[in-house]
C-alpha cells in the first residue's frame, strides 16, 4: 500500500541508460510482488512448471534484471525482515484484500469471464517463504548481493543510500521517501503504460518549504502503513496546509502512537551485517534453477545471459556511480 504522497511529489521520467554504471538498491519484496501479479497468463493463472511449481517471480527476476544489467547497472536485493507491530493492520488488510479477491477470481473463472479472473487472479498474489528463498538463490547465482533487512526493506536501503553504497533506490511505495532515501526510483517492473521515473528528495522537499520532519508528520496525517487509517478527511496537500501552519499537533493528539510512528521513520532498525560484492554469474547453476529445475526456455535463458554478459564491460567501467 504505502502512503498517497504522489501529489506532493516532482517526478521526473528517465530512461534506463541514465542508470549506467550506478549502484541501486531494489525493494525485494515490493518488485518480486510486482512479477507475481503481473506475469500471469490469460485467465489470471501465475506461470507453473510441470509440477505445478509457480515460477512467476523466477521468470520476472531473471529476465527484467537480465535487462538492468545489460545496461551496466548494478543492483542489489534488500529483503523485508519482521514488520513492526504497528503494521499488523495493514498486512491483515491485505490478507483481506486477497481472501476477497479469490472468491472474485474463482466466480469470474468459472462464468468464463476470463478479462475479469485475470484483473482478481492480480490480487491474490502472496509472496511465499519458498519464493523468498528461490528469489535470493537466483539472484546469488546471477553473481548479484542481496541484504536481509531486520525490519522494512525499504529503511534499509535508504540507510544505504544516504551513505553512498547506492546511488537510489528502487520501489513503488513512497514511504522510501520518508525514511531519507535522497533517490527514489518507481515502475522499475518497465511496464509500457508506466515509464520509469525518478524522484529527487532534495527537490522535492526544497519545492514544498519543509523538511523531512515535516514531511513525515504528512505522511502521518494522510495515512501510512503503521496508522493506515490516518486523520479522517485530510489528504496529502490540507496535511501540508496544517504542517506549514504550524498546527500538527493539534490533529496529531488524535492519532494514537503517533510518535512512535514517527520514530520508526526517523531511527529505524538498521544492519550493518553485510558486503556489497558484484561478481560474474554463475551460469551452470543458472540453467540448472531456470532450464533443469523449473524447465524455462533454453534459448530465452542463454538469450538472457549473452545480455548479462554483454553488460558486463559497462559494470566495471567506473562511472559517476561509483563515486555518488
């Protein structure tokens, strides 16, 4: 979900190659998700192996990343840890969401109705403990680092961000923002009705006359995942009317936890138990996850690697990403 700050925002459209020879830090959890109710087939089923294996996520990771580093960009993963108490209503709000949208989808599937099933079948995706692994062994094996965050992802690769591990960060959810990421990267999943696009911290911030303190008492005004319901009939741009004014407190009295909410954008927790290392990829053991195991493509697999390859030269030049 994320909070509605897309409003508030200056979003600037960039192509792919602006991200050569740059290290990102791509939300795992927030694009693995993407591939998972995107890449689906007619009737809304997610694409299986012959033993019913569900391997959506699989094809999503390995041939959009093959692209990223075809590019000469270097990503790495960062995992979501366990999710703080305060989130609790917003995961149970998404199980919801996909218990719902399963009866849809089953009705819509069974009438024929197969427009339909596919638009609930998106909504029904659930990122499992066995993706979660599949996913960080694919991406080891691609030679590619990937971070186990202890709480969100998203403050994670912020933390590193602002001190210069990564030149951005890759997610849909705006909250990044909120925990200082400088550069936050959206649409990285390079559908063609939404073109990537960059938003600039700074920028932002400088063009609203607020700081990020007074951004994130906006975000707790309008709704984030840890107060999901926020202050009732305020959106993002009355919240930065109140927050100019002065007035916040006035409606934050009424916001239980407020502060705590506060505090796990401000200090959230952090490791520092990890390396940053890019290496080639392995690719017998790639064929044995993709070709052996879950019977993709032999030709698109070792189409996908010569990519890899081809990227690889533009890798290790050193670039302005090497230095921001």
């Amino acid at each position: 979900m994320g909070v509605n700050l897309r409003d508030l925002t200056i979003r600037h459209e960039i192509n792919l190659s602006k991200l050569t020879g740059k290290k990102i830090a791509i939300d795992a959890y927030n694009i693995i998700f993407q591939f998972l109710s995107s890449i689906r087939q007619r009737d809304g089923t997610p694409l299986m192996d012959s033993e019913g294996n569900i391997t959506s996520h699989l094809s999503g990771l390995f041939y959009r990343t093959s692209k990223i580093l075809e590019q000469g960009i270097k990503p790495c993963f960062v995992f979501d840890g366990r999710p703080p108490e305060e989130k609790r209503e917003t995961v149970e709000a998404r199980k919801k969401i996909r218990e719902e949208a399963r009866e849809k989808y089953e009705a819509a599937k069974a009438a024929g109705r197969l427009a339909e099933a596919r638009k609930y079948a998106q909504q029904t995706s659930k990122l499992t403990k066995e993706m979660v692994s599949e996913s960080k062994e694919l991406i080891s094996a691609m030679g590619l680092p990937w971070i186990q965050a202890i709480a969100d992802g998203e403050a994670q690769a912020a933390y590193m961000a602002n001190k210069g591990q990564v030149w951005a960060v890759v997610s849909q959810d705006y909250d990044t923002l909120l925990f200082g990421t400088p550069r936050l990267i959206r649409n990285f999943s390079m559908s063609k009705n939404q073109p990537l696009e960059m938003i600039d911290l700074s920028e932002t911030l400088n063009f609203l006359a607020i700081d990020i303190n007074a951004f994130i008492k906006i975000a707790i005004l309008v709704g984030t995942d840890y107060n999901p319901k926020g202050y009732k009939g305020i959106g993002p741009k009355t919240a930065l009317k109140i927050v100019r004014r002065g007035d916040f407190q006035e409606y934050a009295d009424k916001i239980s936890n407020w502060r705590r909410i506060q505090k796990i954008f401000t200090k959230p927790p952090i490791t520092i138990d990890y390396t940053l290392n890019w290496t080639e990829p392995n690719e017998e053991k790639l064929r044995k996850i993709l070709i052996e195991r879950h019977e993709f493509s032999a030709k698109r697999v070792n189409n996908a690697l010569k990519r890899i390859l081809k990227g690889e030269s533009k890798r290790n030049q050193k670039g302005l990403g090497d230095y921001l």
